[in-house]
C-alpha cells in the first residue's frame, strides 16, 4: 500500500495541470482516437454546418468526450478515477473548448470530404 493511498482528501485528488486542456490535446493528437472518432464527430459537424442545420455541441461531442476521457484515463493507466477526475462541469467544458477551437476549421472546410 502507498502512503498516498491514506489520504482521501480533496486536495490529493487534484492534478497539477488543467484536465480539460490535456484531455483536449489528447483527443486531437491520439492518432488512433482521432482516426476513429474525434475526425468522424468533426465531420459530421461539418456536414451539418454546410447544410445549415442547428449543431448543438453537446449533443453531439459529449458521447466523444467520454470516450475521450475513457481512452486518456486507459492510456495513462488511471484507472477507474474518471469520475474523480473529470467532472460534469470538466467535461461541458471540453466540449466548449474543442467546439470552439475547431468551429473556424468548419467553417474553412478543413473537415469537409473531397468530392
């Protein structure tokens, strides 16, 4: 047993860097999370967009953003602390984040298929 593992305060549970920019980072530069969802939420973003549809980002990027934080806490081998981790609040605030950093990419056409 660690000593750490004694202690059940709040404090020992918070991590020195913002969880929700990692978690951002992580999504966009995982290249297997990124082929095989982070791209496919993007797209179809930017399918609706094009088609003038109403995007709601929570909706739609929540389900990828648990996954994201599911893949990130496997890869760095977290364990079952997500929920001690990533808040609700930290995870509407991923979507905000990643919504609003890739909304001028939509709208430039980056994610659009070549046709």
């Amino acid at each position: 047993m660690k000593i750490n593992e004694f202690s059940n305060s709040e404090q020992d549970q918070q991590v020195p860097f913002n969880v929700v920019d990692d978690l951002a980072i992580f999504m966009r530069n995982d290249p297997m999370f990124y082929r095989k969802h982070y791209f496919p939420m993007m797209a179809k973003i930017s399918d609706m967009h094009d088609r003038g549809e109403s995007v709601d980002p929570i909706v739609l990027m929540k389900p990828v953003v648990d996954r994201g934080i599911n893949s990130y806490c496997n890869k760095f081998k977290l364990g079952k602390k997500t929920d001690k981790l990533f808040s609700e609040q930290d995870k509407t605030d991923a979507v905000k984040k990643i919504y609003s950093e890739e909304m001028p990419y939509v709208k430039k056409g980056t994610y659009r298929a070549s046709k």
